[in-house]
C-alpha cells in the first residue's frame, strides 16, 4: 500500500481497488488501531483513537484537493504523489 505521509506516528496510506474500494478514501494507521477515512472524514472501517483520529481528520481537511487528486491517479494506476504531514 503507497504510503502518502506520516504526521505524530500516523501513517497515511493510500490505493484503490474498484470492487473493494468504492468510495474516494485513505487508511490511517497509528499503534495497534487501523481505520479506512473518506476524503471527507467520515470513517468508513475501522477505529482510531480520538485525538489521532482529530489529526487524521484535520489533515485531510487541509489536503483534499491533493487526496482527491492521488485518488485519480490510483485509479488510473499510476504513482500517487506524497502529501505534506501536519505541522
């Protein structure tokens, strides 16, 4: 799985997979606990603890256009690009 950027021991991966993957998404995965995220935040499997699922959140609100772009790219199964880590 492409990993898109790592913020606070979060790691943020991303891939697509037309029968698995339906809905524009990426995975969070901090410690033991492992979530799929719509691009607009929603969780759609999985948990993540609250404070790191406020960051993965965040993050996502300020990186959409790039999220929905590497969305399109996997897609088209192409290298997606990184994206800048919270500060």
């Amino acid at each position: 799985m492409p990993r898109v950027a790592e913020f606070y021991g979060i790691v943020i991966y991303m891939y697509w997979n037309e029968r698995d993957h339906p809905v524009p998404h990426f995975h969070a995965v901090h410690a033991e606990f492992r979530a799929s995220i719509s691009i607009d935040g929603v969780v759609l499997a999985g948990i993540l603890e609250s404070r790191s699922l406020a960051l993965v959140t965040e993050w996502a609100r300020l990186h959409r256009e790039e999220l929905l772009a590497n969305w399109e790219l996997a897609r088209d199964s192409r290298p997606i690009l990184p994206i800048a880590p919270l500060p």
